[in-house]
C-alpha cells in the first residue's frame, strides 16, 4: 500500500483558523522568526515534577532479527506493504535501507488483522534476507487515544491494542504513535492519553516499545512540543514508562515552531531537557513544505523544502543520534524506488561530510 499522500491524514488542518503564514511572517521579519523557535507558552503544559526526572531506559534491541552489524547507519523509509507484510523487506532492500517503517494494516481502515504463523514465517525470512536491523510499525491515522468521546476512545485503545499485538508478533522494534486530538481541553486530553496507552502496554506485554511521534498541532493535536510529550510521559507509571519513548518527525518539529534550520543546537537542546534523548528512538527524516510554525504537516524532499539541507547534514552527522534509526517519509514522485534510492544516497552523503 503506498504512504497515502505526502500529508499526514490526521495532521491535515481541520477548520484551523490561522492563515498561511509565509506573508505574517516576512511582514514581521526576523525577531518574529527568531521567537519561533521554541513554541510559544500558550502551548506549553504544566510538568508535574517527576516529568524532568528520567529513569534510565534500558539499551534498546532496535530489532529481533540475527542481522550482522555491518552497516552501522540506521537509515531508511516507510514502505509499502502491499501483497502482505513480507513484501515490504525486499522493496526496502532495493532502497539499500536498514532501517524500515511499516503500516502493519489498512492505516485509514477501522478493520483490524490478527498475523498468523505463516506471515510471520515469511516476514521473518524476508527480513533476514536483507540489511535490515531496525524494524518499526506506524500506527492508524483513526486512532485518537485522547478523544473525549467515550465510545471513539474505547474502539481507538482495542485498535491501538491490536496494533502493539502485531508488532509484538511481528517482532518489530516499536510502533510508532501520534498522540490524539483533545477536543475539549488539552490537560484532560493528555490525561486519556496517556491512560489509555497505560491500559494498552499493560494489555500487551512483551518487547516492542511505544514511541509518541512529534506532531505539527494543527487543531487540537496533541504532542507539538517537547513538554506535552514529557507530560504524556511522565503520566505513566515508571516500570511502564521504559517502554515508552519519543520519535521526532523533522517536517512536523518544524511546522510546530522548533527551528531546526537555524537553531538546531538550541532545538536539540530543548528535547534533552524536556525529554531527554535517551528516549528518542526514531526519528523521521522529512523536509516540509510548509513553513516554520504554520502547523501544516506537508512534507518535501530531503533539502528541497522549508528546512533545507543543513538540518539533515546536522543530523547525520550528529554523534548523539547515530543509533536513532532514521527513515524518510518523503513524496515518492512517480518512481518510488528511484525517489527513495535518491534520499537515501542525499543522507548517506550528508552523514560522510
Ligand atoms: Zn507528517
Ligand atoms: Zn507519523
């Protein structure tokens, strides 16, 4: 199945009252631009005291799978799963990926799979023959873990349960996650999410971690920035918070104010005071078509957008996040595999300097 468009489904502004704001923003020149780079206070939560304090994660197996470690760079894409899930570790190969994303379903479907013994059979052989050593699910774009509506957040915990049962089986690394949409009122939003991934990961033990995606915040979505995701965090009881981490998605840290193209030491600094980076367990490398603090989620080639190639030769040549397995989610053009092989090549080469 291919990613659905180069907009996040649920990111997709819905009656977002703000105007586009390339014009405001030139209007107002550089001081504006220059306070955008850390989201304002309105957005900001109040952190019970125990979300500054970080337990220690324990090391991170990225993926179950004997791969041998002869390719230390945790890159690549999110991949189609079309034909079934063994499908998705050779067309990742033909990117010459190590790192994979996949949907483990229809992603803007309700209905719900189970994985059999022979999928896993042939996802498992699949993937061992290939590069392939981290290996994450992104969940459904009609999951809303913070929903007011009881009978909405009741179907999105059994779906979002269903979720961390195939990437247990499937014996992924983690699921990535968006937090939902609050509706009503942001701290009792971020309340029902995080206790609704509580009741999930107590319903689905095992390995596969949770990792609460950055989103750009259009409407009333939740995780925008660095403290909403520290107090969804910090919500969860310590024993369950190890398997809890965060995945900063480029495109939307961008599109929510963190400017990365100027500031990236500052933005850098912001998420291990908030969240720390031992809890960043994936990132997603997408340049934006939108620009810094719009909210708007569009993504853009890799140093074709907004961003710009600087942030991502930052990035990859970032000490600090050589283990965080990166893919991109970038427009795919008319020829998939070419447009893909070309991002990673664009990265590859930021990362050699
Ligand atoms: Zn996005
Ligand atoms: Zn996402």
């Amino acid at each position: 199945m291919p990613w659905p468009s180069s907009t996040c489904w649920r990111d997709r502004p819905t009656g977002d009252r703000r105007p586009a704001t390339g014009d405001r923003r030139q209007a107002t020149g550089d001081r504006r631009q220059k306070e955008r780079v850390i989201p304002s206070e309105r957005q900001r939560v109040e952190e019970s005291p125990s979300s500054r304090k970080r337990d220690s994660v324990p090391p991170f197996r990225y993926s179950r799978f004997p791969i041998p470690d002869s390719r230390p760079l945790l890159l690549g894409a999110h991949t189609s799963i079309a034909g079934g899930t063994h499908e998705a570790p050779p067309r990742a190969n033909a990117i010459g990926a190590t790192a994979m994303q996949i949907f483990t379903k229809m992603a803007n479907r309700w209905a719900e799979r189970e994985c059999e013994a022979p999928e896993l059979e042939a996802f498992s052989a699949a993937v061992a023959a290939t590069d392939l050593r981290a290996l994450n699910a992104h969940d459904s774009y009609l999951i809303n873990l913070a929903s007011p509506d009881k009978v909405l957040r009741a179907r999105s915990i059994e779906s979002f349960v269903c979720e961390l049962r195939r990437c247990e089986a499937l014996g992924l690394g983690a699921l990535v996650s968006h937090p939902g949409n609050f509706m009503d009122d942001r701290a009792s939003g971020l309340a029902r999410n995080a206790d609704a991934i509580v009741e999930a990961l107590a319903r689905v033990p095992g390995k596969a971690r949770l990792l609460l995606e950055t989103t750009a915040g259009s409407g009333t979505a939740l995780g925008a920035t660095f403290e909403e995701l520290a107090a969804i965090i910090a919500r969860v009881p310590a024993r369950t918070r190890r398997r809890v981490g965060v995945c900063i998605d480029t495109a939307h840290i961008f599109a929510a104010g963190y400017d990365i193209a100027r500031d990236y030491d500052a933005v850098i600094a912001r998420f291990d005071e908030r969240i720390g980076l031992d809890r960043l367990g994936a990132m997603h490398l997408n340049d934006s078509k939108a620009p810094l603090g719009s909210r708007r989620d569009r993504h853009e080639l890799i140093g074709e957008g907004a961003i710009g190639e600087l942030a991502f030769r930052r990035i990859m040549t970032d000490e600090r996040l050589t283990e965080v397995p990166k893919v991109i989610e970038t427009p795919k053009l008319d020829d998939p595999v070419k447009t893909d092989r070309r991002m990673l090549g664009r990265l590859r080469r930021f990362a050699a300097g």
